[in-house]
C-alpha cells in the first residue's frame, strides 16, 4: 500500500525497532533474551530480523506475548544487485509461506558453502581450524564472516572483529568469497507472498552514487518495494535526514532500526532510536490504524454489553 496521502493520519505514539539480529544468525543473544532487553529498553514494538532464517520468531514471540511487546515477524535477506550486496528487511511476513522458505533455504545452502570456503582460504594463509572455530560461535544455523571475525579475535591473529574484516574478510582480502545471493526482484517478491512488506536496510552503507542509488530505488519500487530504512543505528544523522528527504520526495514509507546485534556489538543500543523525521510516512502507519480499529470496536462491544445488561 502506497503512503500517498497519509500525511493527515495521527497515530499513536509507540517506541518501535524494526531491524534486530539474535544468536539465529550473527547476534549474540537468544531470540528470547532479545526480547527481555528490547522490553527492558523502553521497546514496545520490536521486530526480529535475523539474516536469511525466521528460526527464533517462535521463540521471540513466545517471550513478547509474556512481557506484552509487540513482535513483528521479520528476516533480512541477502540480495545480490549490479555487483554489490545489498539487504532487504522483510517485516510482518508469513513464515509459513513456501516460497519465502524456500528461497531462504537456497541462501542459507549457499552459506554454508561459502563458511567452508572460507576456512579453506584462511588455511592457506596459514590459519588453521577457522571454520570449525568460527562453528563453534555460532548458535544457530548460519555461520557468517561475523563468526569468522570472532574466532580470529579470540586467536590473536587480529586484534578486534573490525580488523578481522580490513585485513582478512573483506574485498581483495584472502578470506573474501563473493556472494551469490537472491535478486533483488527475487526478495521482494518472497517477502511480498505472505503478505509483508520489503524495506531497503540501512541504504547509507552501500557506497552507490547519486544515480546508483536512484536506479536502485526505481528497481525496487517495480518489484513491489515500499519502504526505505530511514533511521538505523549504523546511520549518521545527516543520513537520516537525507533518507528522509528520499522517501518524502519518493513517496516511500520509513522504517526504523538499530541493526542491534548484542551488547558486544552494537551501532546503536536498543531504545536509543531517535524519532522519525517530520513528514515521514511510518511504515507502520496501517499496522496501528488497524490495531486502533480493533481495539476501537472492541471497546464499542463491551459498552454495548454492558449497557444491554
């Protein structure tokens, strides 16, 4: 659903973060340890976003339904786009939708393959064990550079996670393994089959120039996209505003997200996110006029009961 013309609509007030990671994929708290913080922090709509796997939704909602937040079913998937990878966040989706789980599935193969290429990489350099280390810290079913990066932490072969990836992870380096992932017409289109709704995640970090980045939102509006990620925790304020600016002009919804992966590693701590721009159309802008509806008509009921009795 377009934003257009939802500027006079007022909504409630409510604390959300819509772009979190668990120990499903490269945070490092469980699904319902995420939870527990993100209440403690003031959140009171949260979604979880792990990348390429929904596993810790039923988790996440079953500690969100006892402290009473509101959890929003969300994954990140990994998109490959005109040489460059880039992520789509996916919020209220159907986990149980075959198609999304399917092509999750295709990604998650693909990173497994490329963990173990990695390790056999790193062994060359003289880096044994990397793979299985890197194993090891992950909880979940994915492992990813994140892992990689800690394992060579703990080692002592670099001195923190960042320099794990300057030195050895990242493009042109000896651990870097090129991503296949989906299209972008691929991952919109999954999330779009349940019936979620496809936001691009923290655009400021893809270095893409001004035309780039304006072909980059003309894709995805054609493939069905609605939102972009206005505010993120890895987002410099001027980007914010600048985002802002974009979705406005473009007539995108905006979303709102720490990135958060845990305490270890955090660009923004949880209930730290700073409102959205003026003029800004939430991407949660239909989410609460249905919510206020429900809770409208529930209440019209037990009046009407009442006064029948």
């Amino acid at each position: 659903m377009s934003p257009t013309g939802a500027n006079s609509v007022s909504l409630p007030s409510r604390r959300y973060d819509l772009h979190t990671h668990s120990l499903r994929s490269d945070g490092t708290l469980a699904p319902a340890d995420l939870v527990a913080r993100a209440h403690a922090a003031g959140v009171e709509v949260l979604a979880l976003t792990d990348h390429d796997v929904t596993d810790g939704l039923a988790e996440a909602r079953a500690a969100a339904d006892r402290l009473g937040i509101t959890l929003i079913a969300g994954v990140e998937i990994s998109v490959s786009w005109q040489g460059q990878t880039l992520h789509i966040v996916g919020l209220n989706i159907d986990v149980a939708d075959a198609s999304l789980q399917s092509g999750l599935a295709r990604l998650r193969e693909f990173r497994q393959w490329r963990a173990e290429e990695i390790g056999r990489r790193l062994a060359k350099k003289r880096i044994e064990g990397a793979y299985e280390g890197a194993r090891r810290l992950a909880k979940g079913t994915i492992v990813s550079r994140t892992h990689f990066a800690r394992f060579l932490t703990e080692q002592g072969y670099v001195r923190s996670p960042q320099h794990a990836f300057k030195q050895l992870l990242s493009s042109g380096k000896p651990g870097h393994v090129s991503g296949q992932w989906a299209t972008l017409e691929e991952a919109v289109r999954w999330i779009r089959a349940g019936g979620g709704q496809a936001v691009i995640a923290h655009p400021a970090r893809y270095k893409l120039s001004s035309g780039k980045l304006q072909r980059l939102l003309g894709e995805f509006r054609e493939c069905g996209g609605e939102a972009i990620e206005v505010i993120s925790g890895s987002h410099a304020p001027e980007a914010n505003q600048h985002f802002a600016r974009l979705a406005t002009e473009q007539n995108f919804f905006a979303s709102a997200g720490s990135d958060y992966h845990g305490p270890e590693k955090t660009w923004m701590d949880l209930g730290k996110l700073p409102a959205l721009p003026q003029g800004c159309i939430p991407v949660w802008r239909d989410w609460e006029m249905k919510r206020t509806l429900k809770l409208n008509t529930s209440v019209n009921q037990q009046r009407l009961s009442v006064g029948a009795g």
